[in-house]
C-alpha cells in the first residue's frame, strides 16, 4: 500500500511562490498522480493531474502559474505555485488513481496567501 505525504507549504505574499512536494512510500512509476486542494468552508476541488506519460492537465484557475512534476526515479511530485493569490489559500493534497478514483490521500500541507 503506498503512502503519501505532503509537506513544502508554508505562509507567502500575494504574488509569491511555494512548491510543496509529496513523497510516496512505494513507485508511482505508471501511475497518474493529481494534486487536490480544499480551502476553508469549500470542497475539495482538483488543481492539476500528470499522467503516465507526463502529460499534464490544470485547473482553469491555476493555469498558467501552478506546474505538476512528477520525478519518478526518486517516486516525489511537486507543484510549482507562482503569482500566487489569495484565493489559493487552502489546505494541498496529492493523490493516486486507484482505478476509477483518486486515492491514497495524504494529511496535506497548508497553504496560506496573505
């Protein structure tokens, strides 16, 4: 079963950057990755995907300053965060495709935009 733990949140200006980073226990070679965000009072809501290929899909709302990389030799994703705003303030998440779903949710990593 593998495990995933987010960390590389942290408090940021508005236009600042942060690349939090999720560390699985086990390979997540082959598999599609997602990163996952829930701000205060809202639901958790996809910010951006990479899939077995390395091809790439965001969020309509973090598009064109938010990146997903994914480096499989050391089996750690990323999220490149850039012009960050305050409306990106929420609670991050990484998750793996589990067949029909996204899975294996980690505790998440804040982050704060003030």
């Amino acid at each position: 079963h593998v495990q995933l733990v987010e960390s590389g949140g942290g408090f940021v200006q508005p236009g600042g950057s942060l690349r939090p980073s999720c560390a699985a226990s086990g390979s997540t070679f082959n598999t599609c990755m997602a990163w996952f965000r829930q701000a205060p009072g809202k639901e958790r809501e996809g910010v951006a995907l990479i899939d077995t290929r390395g091809g790439t899909a965001l969020a309509d709302s973090v598009s064109g300053r938010f990146t997903i990389s994914n480096d499989v030799a050391k089996n750690i994703l990323y999220l490149q965060l850039n012009s960050l705003k305050t409306e990106d303030t929420a609670i991050y998440y990484c998750a793996r495709f589990l067949g029909t779903w996204f899975g294996s949710w980690g505790k998440g990593t804040q982050v704060t935009v003030s």
